[in-house]
C-alpha cells in the first residue's frame, strides 16, 4: 500500500438504503416563480446565461421559503410568494443549518459580513 491506498470493500458492503420523504415538485409552480423572479440568484444575483452564454439559459435552483417538511398536506404553496430562485451555492448554504432553513437575507448579511472581513485582512 501507498500512502493513498484503501482497504477493498465490496460495492455492496458500500451501498445503504435511505428513507425520505418525497415531496413532488411543481413545474409549472417552479415556472411561474421563475417567470417572476427571474433566474438570476436572489442572495448572490449570481446569472448562469450571463456567465455561461446559452448552455446556463433557464438555469436556476428554486428555493422554498416554507421548508416542505414542515408544511402539511393543506398548504398550497403561492409561486410567486413561496419559491425564490437561488444558485446551486447558495441553496446548499440556505439549508446548511440543519434545524432551521437561514433566510434569504440572513444569507445575504453573512455574505456582507464576510466580504468585509475579506477586505479588512489585506489591511
């Protein structure tokens, strides 16, 4: 062995089974949210047409500010309202605390908070 090597495992001494509950998506409610809002990220404004030309068209992650899991089967979920659109990024750094989904702003403000710590060490 190398310093990289790894005990060999079996494919299926690997493999475990994972039960969720599944939430089917709307595609006409994502549509609609994204014919509002753009397709441009809501924390970071980040655009993938603009970055990546035509392959990025129409590219966007969609966001539900009620996190679904704690939603009933009564909710009806408002596009416009309920969905915003963020960058793959983001998204996984909005549902980064586990308990409680941070708020786009929240999101935002630790952005800024940041980017000023950045700018400050070059002092």
């Amino acid at each position: 062995g190398g310093l990289h090597s790894f005990p060999a495992r079996r494919l299926s001494d690997l493999v475990k089974q994972v039960l969720v509950n599944r939430y089917e998506r709307d595609r006409s409610a994502r549509n609609k949210c994204i014919e509002h809002h753009g397709t441009s990220c809501k924390v970071c404004s980040f655009d993938f047409m603009a970055t990546y030309g035509s392959i990025g068209k129409d590219y966007i992650h969609v966001h539900h500010l009620m996190p679904i899991s704690s939603v009933g089967e009564e909710y009806e979920l408002d596009p416009i309202a309920g969905l915003v659109p963020v960058c793959p990024n983001c998204h996984a750094m909005l549902h980064k605390r586990k308990a409680r989904p941070h708020h786009i702003q929240e999101l935002k403000d630790l952005m800024d908070i940041a980017s000023t710590e950045g700018s400050n060490s070059d002092l």
